[in-house]
C-alpha cells in the first residue's frame, strides 16, 4: 500500500533534490578548478626546478666567478664568527677550494650560496677546534667526554627525571641572527664538543642530510648515529646553559 | 614493564630522534602526553629547536661591524690563483 504523500513533503524532497544537484555541481567546478591549480602549480614548479638547478649549474662551472660573487659575503660571515681578517680569509681560500674538490657532490639541492656557507662554517668550527685543543683544557675534557653509561646518568635520576632541569633561555626564536652572543658561543660550543659528534651533528643540521646519508657517508649504523645526534644536542645544550647563561649545572 | 608513559629522560630521547626519524604514532602520543605536564621537557624541546634553527641561520645581525668588510683584491687575486692551481 502506497502512502498518499503530501505536497509538502514533495516539495521539500524536491527542493534537496536541487540544492544536491547545485551543490554538487558547484563542487565539481570548484574541484576542476582545484585541480587544474594544482596541475598548473606542479608543472611550474618542475619548469622553476629546471631553470634554478641549470642556473645553478652555471654558476658552479666557473670557480674562479664563485669569488666575486660569493666571496665578500664568506669573508663577512667567518669575519663575524672568528673576528681575525687573516683567518677569515684564510677560511675563505679553504672553503672554496673544498667547494672544488666536492663540486660533483653538489646536486642543485640548495642555492650555491647555501652551500658554500655550510663548507665555511664546517671551516669555522674546525678552526675553533683546533684553537680549543691546542691548550689541553681539562675543563674542556671532564664536560665532553663522559663515556656511555656515565653519559646518562650525570644527567638523569634512577627514575629517568632531570638532574639539572633545563633553564629559561632568554633567546627570542624569531630573530635568532640579532641575539649575535648566544650564536658565537654555539659556534664555540661545537669546536668544544668531541669530533665525532660535533661532525655528525653539522653533517644533520648544516648540510641538511638525512641520518641514511650520514650513515653511508661515515659507515655508522642508523641507531648509531641518532645516540651520536641525541648526545650531540644535550652537550650542546648544556655547553649554551654554562657558558651563555652562566648557569652553574 | 608495561610503559603507558615516558620519563623525562626518554622523552629527551626520543625528541631528539623525532628531528632525525619518524616516530610511531603511539610514541609520538606519549611524547605529547609527557609535554602537557612536564615544563622541562617542554623547555628541552624548544630549546633543542633553537639549537638546530641557529645552526641554520646564514643571515648576519643588523648591527655587525663584519658586514660592511670585504676581500681586498689582492686576497681575491690570491684564491683565483689557488682555485686555478687545483683545478689545472
């Protein structure tokens, strides 16, 4: 038996009827649209990729250009950092001979300026390295050396809670490069910190790789190299804390 | 032992190995959990996101006597030469 349906009811079933079809032919134009953007904006990108990595390509094939063209801004970065000219351009002179050396190596993933400045500033801390190690502090030896189980255990409770909790930094995140104190000092701290550690923690963070190249690059496992990065980061962080806010833990 | 929370030192642990790997959901969870109430494990992460963000940085302070330093030609002279005596 077929329930007498009312006009109202009729009406209202027609009315959704159409707002589903004007909806649903809205969205198919907005979604046409959408992807025809995102079709365009991906080809674009490829077309931008092309052009910037042969640019690229151009400026890495002349060396002798990369001097007038990036050498005053490497002089004023390592200046900064190291504040004896001579050095500076020592540094220079080193990091773009290494730049040479390591051109095949550059695969455009990076403008050529990025590039060079992560040579010069492995340049920088190996520099500070050498400067931290010639006098055998033992300050210096008893802070970074701490072997495995030590390693742990200076910084955390038997119930896993902090020895020395972590303090307040006053840095603002957002304009890191004006707070020029706190980024000197982590130079400093890097050139401090044992060889290993402080080479893989600027292979991560400077040179951007992932822990899979680390790994080949070094012949370290995958385990291995994120205790190398996890210890890394908390002697770092702690070097900051002493020497940055002179707090005493 | 059934782990339903991490303490602060696997949290710095694991935080750590969260910038480098990506983390299971479930421990990304406990991480999360142990951020709500601990304020040291929460300094510890910003603090290590500083460290890699001005590891990072290539611009130089406004206010720097360095940035208006620049090679003298002769220096410049002396690299080309040094660059050109490699790649000969």
């Amino acid at each position: 038996m077929s329930r007498p349906r009312s006009k109202e009811v009729d009406d209202a079933a027609c009315t959704h009827c159409t707002r589903f079809l004007f909806m649903s032919s809205v969205g198919a134009k907005y979604f046409s649209s959408y992807l025809k953007n995102v079709f365009w904006s991906i080809a674009s990108t490829r077309l931008t990729m092309n052009k910037n990595s042969s640019e690229i390509k151009a400026q890495i094939d002349n060396p002798e250009n990369w001097v007038d063209e990036y050498g005053d801004f490497l002089y004023r970065y390592a200046l900064s950092k190291l504040k004896d000219p001579s050095i500076a351009e020592d540094l220079v002179q080193e990091t773009f001979l290494a730049a040479l050396k390591a051109r095949q190596n550059f695969q455009g993933r990076s403008t050529a300026k990025t590039w060079l400045v992560a040579i010069l500033k492995h340049k920088i801390v190996d520099h500070i390295r050498r400067k931290v190690r010639e006098p055998a502090s033992d300050k210096v030896e008893s802070l970074f050396d701490a072997t495995a189980n030590d390693f742990s255990d200076a910084r955390f409770n038997g119930r896993g809670g902090w020895k020395h909790p972590p303090a307040k930094w006053a840095v603002n995140p957002t304009s890191l490069y004006e707070q020029k104190e706190f980024i000197d000092i982590l130079y400093h701290c890097l050139g401090e910190l044992p060889e290993r550690q402080a080479k893989v923690f600027m292979m991560r963070e400077i040179d951007d790789l992932g822990t899979d190249e680390i790994c080949k690059a070094l012949g370290i496992s995958a385990t291995n190299s994120w205790v190398i990065l996890y210890r890394a980061r908390m002697l770092l962080r702690q070097c900051l804390e002493i020497k940055w806010l002179g707090a005493d833990n | 032992m059934i782990h339903w929370m991490f303490n602060c030192k696997e949290v710095s642990e694991k935080v750590s190995l969260s910038m480098d790997a990506s983390l299971p959901i479930h421990h990304r969870m406990m991480i999360t959990m142990h951020l709500l109430i601990c304020k040291y494990c929460n300094r510890f992460r910003k603090q290590l996101m500083i460290l890699t963000n001005a590891i990072r940085l290539e611009k130089l302070p406004e206010d720097d006597p360095a940035r208006s330093g620049s090679l003298s030609n002769a220096t410049r002279e002396r690299i080309k030469k040094a660059l050109r005596e490699v790649s000969h």
